[in-house]
C-alpha cells in the first residue's frame, strides 16, 4: 500500500487535538479534514471570551500540520462505506479510515417561532457576531436554558447591555450538577448580578410584533416581550451521517462506539461529543481529547482505550463560582451553608465517611482543584477550613488526577518538577497541565512547593536555621545577646523577622527584662514600649485584668486614668479593658498610676500569654461543676509574662457548656464532675479551629503541669509566629504524638521542660514596674529626643460618641456594608 | 544644621525622632558600628510620624529601617522603599559635631533613585 488515507469530518476542539496527535504518532497517513465551519478549530470553551473583546485569531487553535489537507468550508453531505468514500457538495474523498468528529448542535425545543429572526443558539462564532449584532441598540434579551450553557450566555448578554431574562424548565438553576439548596444559593448570586431567573418556567410559542419577540410560557400569564431570544437549553450529537449510512446511533443520538472509540463500521471512528461511547454522550472537551488520544494510538497501531471520564465543570461567570466533581450522590453528605457570604458546599461520602465520592461549591470555588483531585482517595480537610483557606497542605497520592482538561496526575507533574520545571509556566509547557480551563493552576503552585521547589524554613536571609534550631542554640550554649548570636551563626546586621524572634527566644529562655542593654534594640515597636502602636503613632494600653475578675476600686481607677490622660477605653473580647490614644511620653505617667493602684502589664504588645477568659463557674452559675474562675486566674497568673513563638490565649469553663469558649484557645479547660478536661491547639483569627482534647478528668495538679510541658514543648520547637494549632499539625504524629512527649514523656525532656517553666515562673517581674524603676528605660519613652515634653504635633483626635477617635476614623466607616451572617452548620 | 543631642544618648542599633524648628520630623539612626543616618519620620503608606520607632537591619547588605507598622522596609542609605519601588523616604544629612547630634533640615537625596529593582521578597507579615 503506498500511503493510507484518512479522512477527518469536522475540525473542531476535538478534530483538531487528534490531528495533533496523529501528526505526532504517526505521521504516515495521508489526512483530508472536512470541516464545515469557514475558520479552523477555535477554543469553543472560551467562546465567550469573544465578547469581552478576545477576537476570533486569538481563540484560534490552528497549528502547522505537515502532511494535513483542511478544507475549510466544505461540509460532509454523505459516507459512501461500500465506496469507502466521504461526499462533499465539491467531491469525493476516499479513505481507508474515517474519524468522525462532527460534534453537537445546539438544541432547540420545538416552540412555534423559534424559527423568527431575533432566535438564536450559542455554539459558534458567527452565532456570537450575530447575537451581537442583534443587541446594538436594543434592550433586552431571553436565554431558554438555566445550565451551564444558558448562565454562559446570559453572563453574555448582560455583558452586551441587555436586560436579561433565564428561563429554566427544571426548578432550579444548574440542575444538572447542584442539588436545591446549590441551585437556590446560585440563583442569588446571579440576580445580584442583575439577571432575572424564572425556574419552573418553559417557553411555548414565539411571536414577531414590531421589531420585537414575544414568548409566551407554560405558566398562567406569564409572557415575554423581548429583542432576542437565544436557546441554551443543551446539545444533540450531529449523528446525522453515520444514521444515514446505517452505522450505529444511540437511541438519544450519538454514534455508538466501543472504548477504542470504534463505530458499527471497524474502518469509522467517532470522538468528541458526537460519539457514544458504550452508549453515553459527553458534553465536554476534556473526554473529548481522551477520545482524541485514543484514536491516533489505535491509528499508530496501538491498543488505548477509554479510561472513564472525569465530568467535573466549573463555571467561568465572572464573580460566581460554582463548581461540581465526581458523584451527585452517595451514601453520606456533608454541607456547609452560608447564606450571608451565598457559600453553599456539599461533599459527598462512602458510607465510612472515608472516602471522597464527589461534591459541589457555590459561591467558593477555592477548594475545587484540591477537592476534585482527591476524589476516590481520603478527604483531604475540614470543609469549613476548606473554604476558609484554599491553602491546606494537598496530601494527594500520585495516581490523583490534578489538571482534568489534560488528564495529568500528580505523579507526572513531580516528575516534570524533578526533571527541573521550577514554575508554572514550565510545568504547562512540558506536562500540558493548566492549559486548559486554567483551574488546576493553583494546584501546581502547591505541588511545586510540595516537590522540592525549596520552601525554606530558615528565619530569613540572615539565619539558615529554623526558629528551633535557634532557640537550641540559645539554649546550649547560653548565649545572650543577638550580636554574639549573628556573629557566630549568622550574616549581617539582622532585620525586623530575626530580630524579634531572637529577643523572643532570649525572653523565654529568662534572659531579664526585655529592655536591658542591646535587648531593648531588637525589640519590635509594641515590646520596645510595652504598648501596641495604633495606626496613628499613638498607643494603646491593656492592664492585666487575670481570669476577667476585677474589683469596683480598680474599675474605678482604669476609669480615672482614662478620663485623665483622654484615652479612648474599651471593653476587649479577652475579658479585659483597653485604652487607646495614649502618647508616647504620657506611657510611664499612666502606668504610674495603674501600678500604683496594683495593676501589671497585660503583654497585649507582646508574642506571650494574652488573656485566661473564665465564666462565672461554680461562684454562681447553678450548673458550674468546677470553680473556674480560681482556676482561670491561677493559670494566667503563672504563666504571665511567657514569651512565645506566637501569642498564647487560654479559657477555663465551669462545666461542659463552654460558655468561656476554651475550646477556641492554645489550650482550653473545661470543668467536668470529675476534675478537668484538658485541650490544645485551638484558636480563633484567621483560620479558626477547635482545639483537641488532650487529657480527660485530670485532677489540677496533673493539669497544670501538662500543660507548664504544652507550653515549653511548643516554646522550644515551634517556628517564628506559628500558633499552637499549626504547630500541633506539623508534629508527625499530632496530638497522639505530643501526648507521649508531655505525658508518657517518650523523649525524657520532661524534666527539663518542668524545669524551664519552674525558673520562668520564679523570675516573672512586672515589666513595667521595671521600666519605672529604671531612669533610664524612662528616657526612651519621649515624642523627640531634643523635645521631650513635646507631643507629636502631627496627631490629631475627633470626638465620635463621646470618646476620642484618631482624626478621619469616621471617614473610614463608609468603606461599605459588613456582611453580618455567621457561617451556619447544617 | 541644627542640633538635636548628645550622640550618647542615641542608642545603638536604634532609632529616635528630633522635631526640627521649622516643624520637620526626623527620624535619627545610630547603628551598632556608630554611624548615622537622618530620615523623614513619616511613614509613607500610613501618614504616621513612626519611622524613628522601626527596627534597622540589613537587607543583602544594605542597611535598613522596617515600618512599625505595616513592616515595609525602607533603605537607610537612599530612603527607597524596598518592598514599594514607587515610595521612598527623605534623606537628612546628619554629622557629629564635639559629641552633638547635627541634622541638616535640607534634603540631601530624595525621592526616587533609578536603580535596579530591588530582589523580591516574599515574607509573612504580621
Ligand atoms: C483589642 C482586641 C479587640 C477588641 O477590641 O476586643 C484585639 C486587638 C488586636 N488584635 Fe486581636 N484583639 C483582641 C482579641 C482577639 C481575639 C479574641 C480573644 O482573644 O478571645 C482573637 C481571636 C482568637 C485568637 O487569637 O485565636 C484575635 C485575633 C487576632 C489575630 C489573629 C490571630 C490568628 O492566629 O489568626 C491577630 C493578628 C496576629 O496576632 O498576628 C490579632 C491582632 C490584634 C492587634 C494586636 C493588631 C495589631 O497588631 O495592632 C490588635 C491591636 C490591639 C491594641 O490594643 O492595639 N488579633 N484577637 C482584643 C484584645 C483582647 C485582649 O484583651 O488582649
Ligand atoms: C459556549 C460554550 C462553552 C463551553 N464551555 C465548556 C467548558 O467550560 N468546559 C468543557 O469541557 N466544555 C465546554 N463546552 C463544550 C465544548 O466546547 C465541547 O465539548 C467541545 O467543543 C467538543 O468538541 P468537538 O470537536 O466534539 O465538537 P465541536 O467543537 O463542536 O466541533 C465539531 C466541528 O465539526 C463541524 N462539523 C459538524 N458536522 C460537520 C460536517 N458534516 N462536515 C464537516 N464539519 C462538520 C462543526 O462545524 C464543528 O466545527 C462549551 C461549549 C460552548 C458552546
Ligand atoms: S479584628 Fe482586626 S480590626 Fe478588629 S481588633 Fe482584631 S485585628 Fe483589629
Ligand atoms: S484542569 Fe483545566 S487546565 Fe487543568
């Protein structure tokens, strides 16, 4: 045989990704492309782009094919398969193989006048320049269809100034991948988006009156008088020439084929959305290719088959996300519900909740790339940490599929990263990852974080060590001032990362007041003078207040001082008081009086113990079972002071009703009948977390010193401004771990941690009576060093509601409404 | 030139602010090897006259000064922002005269320098 001949009918997304391949694989058969369309293959995905101003050259995917002949314009009419022969209205074109990639049309319901000028479909590019067209001037449009296709089409015709109408058959949007509750949170977010959306709702005869459309619908007087009318109502395979020569079709259209994508007829194939395979249509690009791959290794005399299909979509409606992945249903669901933000998120399980079947996001499509590539595999995080923070670590195994448009796994993107990709844009270039709808991107920025691409643990550019290993170093060979520390194991002057850290390390490691001689240099600003700085270079001072129990007379006193020195007072959510607008030279003068009246730092400004919040307990509340309130003072009095790795909270609550909320802490206590229950590693802040239970119905004593080897354990390994709670994550082993260490003491540290907790509670000394006690640790405390009584001319204050406020605070105030909804569980 | 203070009371490795008689905000640097540097006290992405209360360091060798309040990191040298390359700070000159502070109330380099962008940095704040 001198050359095998192949004929392609249609050169869409899918005719033209096998063209590609089978140039590639082999590239010995002589290839004649029929394609109807008058341009080549153009990213059909993307089609929308075309109205945001993206032109018809640029969706183009045309690429140089040696050896392919594509004639454009020139449709298929009839297959000859005695004659082994396509017919076009120009001629014959005989193969030896034929690969039908005709796609799907879109579908119009049989409404009277959908035949009108103004009815139009949403497929291809001249379908885009004639709705276009179509809207100049004119105000209002109507899309049959509430899926994926009709929210993409209405998106358009918003975009296009239109009014915009959805007209849904089913009785929620995207029925087809949400269940109600998704299908109604979505619907909000698209009427925000000013489209109109009536569900329940078909379109039953269209009529021309004076330039305009009027459809009338199935429900009672409900009619639509419109400009244009555009069906997005869902496709049907072009079957049409493999029907008429007697190949196989599906009894809902397709042209069935085998999963070596083989029609009836051994020499015709069928790929894409036209083909059946084993009988299912698929309405995606992604199995498409697959089907694509499938065929040019058959061609090239291999045996691919169709793996199965990944029909996880994600919606591309700017400001909505809506995402859907592997099962509709199953067994178990977990959802999430807030209606507030519009967050709606189901994840669907095996039976032992151990297995990730499939999902839905609305409103949050964060996690999608994460979630779906977990699918068949364990589930990969706490939903609502989930969708607080898209970056949980990705535990995913090798086999997981990342970049579903390219069927890429993890183990091929590793090893791209182990051959030397070193970011994204090499990855796309050498796996195909990220190439398609995009939405895998974030995914290979984590896995090359996760292979190697070095995420450093180093302090900063001036210590290679991690926070622990400095703290070990400080530790062994006592060293005490940061510039033997850099001079020995560093580089540089420092910076305001190291500096810090190290003046914590020293701190915890009970290296005396914190503004002794070159200590006083390292400080951040807050430590430097003991007071947190406000945005406008005022301060704010916090007096320890422990457990939330105070006398009238102190109340009286913080009172007084804050009428006297003007300060701004509020009551914090760490059960304490706080006065802000306090100047710099007024800080000794006012903690002049608060220690005078018996008041100590409360370490606001500092990483270190804040607040030990305590209910009412036994004193008073008839279901206390535990005296939390003594309990709550006891720990915050002998763990004041601490410095740490991140600032430390603590709560004690009276019984299991939580009402101070221990749960939410570093380490939480929690009254029972029979002593105390203790937990770890919780906080509240950026991402919030519960803290787990360590020890259960522990006497004090046991209590206390559990949680003296928590707290030095954390001190001595944790990194710079990691919480408990991630520091508890990143033991290998977790909880279970940390309990063998502080509890079973595994490692036999116990001791020594007893040991550093006994010497810090030994030399705890109020820090600002130290400073007041020291001349000169009061000279630094100064507006200006040539104007010491000067105040700093440039601050100025506004009374709003009685207090005084920076100037311009209440400008602030107009930045917008504050959505007040609290994520609710369902 | 206008004198502020004895040099001894600056301390090393740290800042402070001197209020000029025409109202300007300096911000005053003595590092731990004894040398000077004069700055604008105001921190240009907040309008609050803090700089004299930032932690100096180094960055690739370039002294330095970070914002205590959103951290930006500002070069002692040439007042450039080293996170911000659209901002920079005042430069003051600034001497020792027979033990005494002296910082000049002209601005000896301001605004923008063309120099190559500084390294980037990708660090987590507070
Ligand atoms: C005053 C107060 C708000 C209030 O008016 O109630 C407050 C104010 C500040 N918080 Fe807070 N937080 C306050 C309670 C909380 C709480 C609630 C609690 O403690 O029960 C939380 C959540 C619980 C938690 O921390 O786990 C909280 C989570 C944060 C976070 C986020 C921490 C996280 O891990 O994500 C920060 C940022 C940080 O520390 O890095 C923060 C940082 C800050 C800072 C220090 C911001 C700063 O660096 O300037 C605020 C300045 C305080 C000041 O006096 O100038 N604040 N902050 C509360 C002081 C409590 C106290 O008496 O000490
Ligand atoms: C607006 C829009 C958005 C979409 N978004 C997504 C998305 O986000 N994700 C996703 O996976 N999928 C999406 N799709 C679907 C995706 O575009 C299709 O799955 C994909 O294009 C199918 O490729 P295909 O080659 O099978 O069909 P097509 O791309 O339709 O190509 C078929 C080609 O064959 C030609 N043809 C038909 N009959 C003949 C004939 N007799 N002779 C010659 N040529 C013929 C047609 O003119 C056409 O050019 C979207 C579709 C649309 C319309
Ligand atoms: S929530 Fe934010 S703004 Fe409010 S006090 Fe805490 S840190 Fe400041
Ligand atoms: S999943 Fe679409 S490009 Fe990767």
């Amino acid at each position: 045989m001198s050359s095998k001949r192949l004929a392609v009918v249609g050169d869409g997304m899918v005719g033209r990704r096998f063209l590609e391949a089978i140039v590639e694989r082999d590239p010995s058969w002589e290839v004649t492309v029929l394609a109807e369309e008058p341009r080549p293959a153009y990213d059909r995905v993307r089609l929308s782009a075309f109205f945001d101003g993206v032109s018809a050259e640029e969706l183009s995917l045309a690429t140089e094919l040696p050896g392919v002949d594509v004639r454009l314009g020139e449709a298929a009419t009839a297959i000859d398969r005695a004659a082994r022969a396509v017919r076009t209205e120009r001629g014959e074109y005989p193969y030896d193989k034929l690969v039908l990639a005709t796609g799907s049309a879109a579908f119009v319901p049989p409404v009277e006048g959908a035949d009108l000028e103004g009815v139009f479909v949403y497929r291809t590019i001249e379908d885009l320049e004639a709705i276009k067209a179509r809207a100049q001037g004119r105000r209002h449009g109507v899309v049959v269809g509430g899926g994926l296709l009709g929210l993409e089409a209405a998106n358009a015709l918003r975009l296009l100034g239109l009014e915009t109408q959805i007209v849904e058959f089913a009785p929620w949007l995207m029925a087809r991948q949400l269940d109600e509750a998704g299908g109604g949170v979505l619907r909000r977010h698209i009427e925000r988006l000013g489209i109109d959306v009536a569900c329940s709702t078909g379109g039953t005869k269209i009529s021309a009156a004076s330039g305009r459309l009027r459809m009338e619908t199935n429900v009672e007087g409900l009619a639509f008088d419109t400009d244009l009318i555009v069906f997005a109502a869902g496709v049907r395979p072009r079957d049409q020439l493999a029907r008429e020569c007697g190949i196989d079709v599906g009894e809902r259209g397709g042209v069935i084929t085998d999963t070596a994508c083989q029609t009836s007829d051994p020499d015709v194939y069928a790929i894409g959305e036209v083909a059946a395979m084993e009988g299912v249509c698929y309405g995606l690009v992604a199995p498409g290719y697959t089907m694509a791959e499938v065929v040019a290794d058959r061609l090239a005399g291999g045996e691919a088959t169709f793996p199965g299909a990944d029909l996880s979509t994600k919606l591309k409606l700017l400001g909505v996300d809506v995402a859907q992945f592997g099962a509709m249903d199953g067994p178990l669901a977990t959802t999430y519900l807030d209606p507030a933000e519009g967050v709606y998120a189901k994840l669907i399980l095996s039976d032992d909740a151990r297995t990730l079947l499939g999902g839905m996001l609305v409103g949050n499509a964060e996690p999608y790339p994460l979630l779906r590539a977990s699918v068949g595999g364990p589930v990969p995080a706490q939903l609502a940490d989930l969708l607080s923070s898209g970056e949980v670590q990705a535990g995913l195994p090798d086999g997981a599929q990342v970049c579903s448009c390219n069927a890429v796994t993890k183990g091929d993107i590793m090893g791209a990263i182990h051959e030397g990709c070193t970011d994204v844009g090499a990855l796309k270039d050498c796996t195909r990852a990220g190439t398609g709808c995009g939405s895998c991107v974030p995914m290979l920025k984590q896995l090359l974080a996760e292979g190697g691409v070095e995420v450093s643990t180093s302090v900063c550019e001036h210590f290679t060590q991690s926070r622990a290993e400095l703290f070990d170093i400080v530790k062994v060979t006592g060293i005490t001032t940061f510039s033997e520390l850099i001079a020995r194991y560093g580089v540089g002057a420092g910076c305001d990362l190291c500096k810090p850290a190290v003046a914590s390390i020293l701190a915890s490691l009970g290296g005396g007041h914190i503004l002794d001689g070159e200590q006083a240099a390292l400080q951040d600003t807050n430590d430097h003078f003991l007071a947190n700085l406000q945005r406008n270079g005022t301060y704010s001072v916090v007096p320890r207040i422990p457990g939330g129990e105070i006398t009238p007379e102190k109340l009286i006193v913080i009172g007084e001082v804050a009428r006297d020195f003007g300060l701004y007072t509020k009551i914090t959510g760490g059960q304490r008081i706080d006065m802000f607008g306090a100047r710099v030279e007024d800080l000794p003068k006012i903690w002049r009086r608060l220690v005078d009246a018996g008041f100590e730092s409360g370490h606001a400004y500092g990483k270190a113990l804040r607040t030990v919040k305590s209910c009412v307990g036994t004193d008073w509340c008839r279901y206390g079972v535990q005296d939390s309130v003594k309990m709550a003072i006891d720990l915050e009095l002998r763990y004041r002071g601490l410095r740490s790795p991140h600032k430390l909270k603590s709560a004690v609550s009276g019984c299991a009703r939580e009402c101070a909320e221990a749960r939410s802490k570093d380490f939480g206590v929690i009254g029972t009948e029979n002593g105390w229950n203790l937990y770890v590693g919780g906080n509240g802040g950026f991402t919030p977390r519960h803290a787990d239970l360590l020890l259960a119905d522990v006497d004090a004593e046991t209590l206390v010193r559990t949680i003296d080897r928590f707290l030095m354990f954390y001190i001595s390994t944790a990194d710079r401004l990691q919480r408990t709670s991630k520091w508890v994550e990143s033991l290998e082993g977790g909880i279970d771990y940390l309990r063998e260490v502080i509890v079973d003491d595994r490692l036999g540290i116990c001791d020594e941690l007893d040991a550093l907790m006994a010497s810090h509670v030994e030399h705890y000394a109020d820090e600002w009576k130290g400073v007041l006690d020291d001349p000169e640790k009061l000279q630094r405390f100064v507006s200006f060093v040539n104007a010491p009584e000067t105040p700093d001319p440039s601050i100025e204050f506004e009374t709003v509601r009685g207090q005084r406020f920076p100037a311009g605070t209440t400008e602030r105030s107009h930045t917008g409404p504050v959505l007040l909804g609290t994520p609710e569980r369902k | 030139m206008e004198a502020i203070c004895a040099f001894d009371r600056l301390v090393p490795g740290r800042g402070a602010a001197a209020l000029l008689a025409d109202g300007t905000q300096i911000a005053v640097f003595r590092l731990p090897d004894d040398s000077l540097f004069a700055l604008s006290n105001r921190d240009p992405f907040t309008g609050a006259h803090v700089m004299s209360r930032g932690i100096v360091g180094d960055r690739g060798g370039e002294p330095t000064v970070a914002s205590p309040l959103l951290k930006q990191v500002f070069s002692l040298k040439t007042g450039r922002c080293l996170d911000d390359e659209d901002t920079a700070l005042e430069v003051f000159a600034v001497e020792v005269v027979d033990g005494e502070v002296r910082v000049g109330a002209d601005v000896r380099a301001a605004v923008l320098w063309p120099e190559p962008p500084p390294r980037r940095h990708s660090r987590t704040r507070e």
